[in-house]
C-alpha cells in the first residue's frame, strides 16, 4: 500500500512528558517512525514525500489564532525565561472564564492545551506540519485512484480539537484529510476512530456536521484517557444528530467483542452511505501496548485490515497511536496487507 511520510515529523524531540506525577522520557517518540517504517519497507511498500499542502488545509478545521499560538508559543516561552519544555499549570477550568485568552504565554498556554501530558518544544510545528501534508498526500492518492493509502502521520492528531492541542496531538490529520475531501467534492465521509484512545478532538470538530459521520471505539472514558469525552450518549448535535458514534469499552474487552462493536459502526458507516473512508489507524490496542488496555495480538491487526475492506469503500489509513514496542510495526504492516489481501 502506498505509504507518505514527511522528514519533518523527526523534527519533533520532546524530552519530557508528565505521566503518573513525574516527567518522564515522552511514549509518543521519533523511533516509533523508524519502528514503522522498517516493516513497511520489509512489506515491500512504497513511500512516498508529500508535498507541501500549507496552512490552507489547516484552516479549513483548526482556528487561525490556535495556528498562530502553536507557531509562536515555543519562542515566546523561551523568551519568557523558561527552563523547562513548555507545559501548562493553568486552565480556564469551570470556574475561570474562557472568552478571553491571556497575553501571557503561559496563559495561552493552558487556555489551548487539553492537559498537560503533551509537551511544546522546539520543532513541534513543523513535525505537525509534516504530519498533516502525509495525510493529505494520502487522502489526494485515493481520491484521486480510488486505491487505499496510508500516511504514516507523526505526530497522531485526533485529541486536537479546532482550538485545542493534548494527548500528543496539534493537527487533527484526519479532520485535516475529510475536510479536503469533501473540499474535493465527496458528499459524506466516515471517520473511523479505532485507536485505543477517544479521539476528542474529531468529535468536536464534526459533531454538529452530518458530512463527516465519526464512529469511534475506545476504552470506556469513566476509567481512560481522555475522560471528559467519549461516552455513548454523545449521539451528535442540532444537523449532527445521529452523526457521532462512541462505543466505550472497557479494559481488556476481548477481541471479539470490540469486533461486534466494530459492526456496528460499519453498518452505520454503509446506511449513511458515506464516500470515502478515513481509518484514525491507531495500533495501542495490542495487548502489550505500555499505556493501553486492550487485548489485540498482532494477527488480530491481519483481521482488522480484512474486516475493512469488506466495507468496500475508498480507505485512507492515518497512524495515530501505538507506543515503541517492537510490534507497532507489525501491527500496522499486518492491518494494511490484510486489507489488500482482501481487497
Ligand atoms: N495515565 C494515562 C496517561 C494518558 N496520557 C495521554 C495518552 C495520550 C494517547 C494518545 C493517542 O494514543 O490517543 C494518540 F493516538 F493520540 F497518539
Ligand atoms: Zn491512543
């Protein structure tokens, strides 16, 4: 399967992430390209470099002054004196205001993160930048031949919302890739969410949209990150209605049962007769993922691949998470080949 991946997504060295109360060395890191990467050339795969798409496609999803934060916070954090890597300490929390967005950056730090698991360093932007021209590459490719594509995206992107950046995510990729491809003349795509993780971000930038139909599954929010979004009574909102798809599960759901959840969200997926297919391609539901709970094992991943394409629809897969374990590159290797062995 055709594969874009851009250099720049190496550009991107945080040191730190707090996790459980410390800071350690960040799960989300460059190796887990070179972990892919080698599986992909083993299987044989092209990869290709993107062009440059912009900021254009960027805007179509994220707001400009969130753009701009991301651009301008590593500078003017380092020109406020900082020592560290640009974390947040402070939110809007509920009994703060948020209409207005502080002149500090420190202030506009919290008021456009989502938590503070996701460090801003140097090279942060353009690693997002080349993460989302990967993805547009890969959504162009099909669109354009009707043949499936994967963009090895780096970093992921579904926790970013239109204004907001957290869980290791500043672009949301695949909201970035369905906007160019309803942009492209598509009446309706699906977003496929199969990550371990809620993508909190895809949700809220289509829930109110009946273009882009969201279906998610994901550990039950009561118990994971990230918590405050996710559950099943999120159904889509005013035209959105009936649009948005969570199906919460809870740790160590077995195989099975997160493939009858996966039924589901294609049979909605086929009644709404969605054009195009964008799969949030993450591979943290391997059972021996450091940070996740789920229970795939590597040949799971053959099925998952042979599943969708019985969807029949044009796919675009877009890596979002899976953690350095030797495995994510077999694990992505083996969705994408059982996707077109059964193609
Ligand atoms: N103790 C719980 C720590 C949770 N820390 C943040 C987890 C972020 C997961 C990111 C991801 O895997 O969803 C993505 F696909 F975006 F990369
Ligand atoms: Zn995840």
């Amino acid at each position: 399967m055709l594969t874009f991946f851009s250099e720049d997504s190496r550009l991107r060295r945080a040191r730190t992430e707090l996790h459980d109360g410390a800071l350690v060395s960040p799960f989300e890191c460059p190796e887990r390209i070179d972990l892919v990467l080698r599986h992909i050339r083993q299987a044989g795969f092209e990869v290709r470099t993107p062009e440059a798409y912009g900021l254009g496609p960027v805007h179509a999803v994220h707001d400009a002054d969130y753009v701009s934060f991301l651009e301008t916070c590593w500078p003017s954090w380092q020109a406020a004196g900082h020592e560290g890597e640009a974390i947040p300490n402070i939110w809007p929390a509920r009994s703060m205001r948020s209409d207005h967005v502080p002149r500090s950056v420190s202030g506009k730090l919290g008021y456009y993160a989502l938590g503070a698991d996701t460090s801003l360093c140097e090279g942060t932007f353009s690693a997002a930048m080349g993460s989302k021209d990967a993805a547009l590459g890969a959504v162009a490719h099909t669109l354009h031949t009707q043949a499936p594509s994967f963009a090895l995206c780096r970093p992921p992107g579904h926790h970013a919302a239109s204004d907001q950046f957290g869980g290791y995510c500043f672009f949301n990729n695949a909201a970035i890739a369905a906007q160019y491809a309803l942009d492209a003349g598509k009446r309706r795509v699906a977003v496929l969410d199969v990550d371990f993780h809620h993508g909190n971000g895809t949700q809220e930038i289509f829930y109110t949209r009946n273009d882009v139909l969201f279906a998610s599954l994901h550990g039950d929010p009561e118990v994971t990150f990230p918590y405050y979004l996710g559950y099943a009574d999120e159904t889509g909102a005013g035209e959105g209605q009936g649009y948005n798809l969570n199906f919460p599960l809870p740790p160590g759901t077995s195989v099975a049962a997160w493939m009858q959840a996966l039924e589901q969200a294609l049979a909605a997926i086929q009644a709404q007769e969605c054009e195009l297919l964008i799969v949030s391609l993450g591979v943290d539901i391997f059972e021996d993922d450091p940070i996740s709970a789920f229970t795939f094992k590597s040949a799971d991943f053959i099925a998952l691949g042979e599943r969708l394409a019985q969807a029949g629809l044009p796919t675009t897969f877009l890596m979002e998470g899976g953690y350095a374990v030797e495995e994510i590159g077999v694990n992505v290797v083996n969705v994408l080949q059982g996707f077109e062995r059964e193609s």
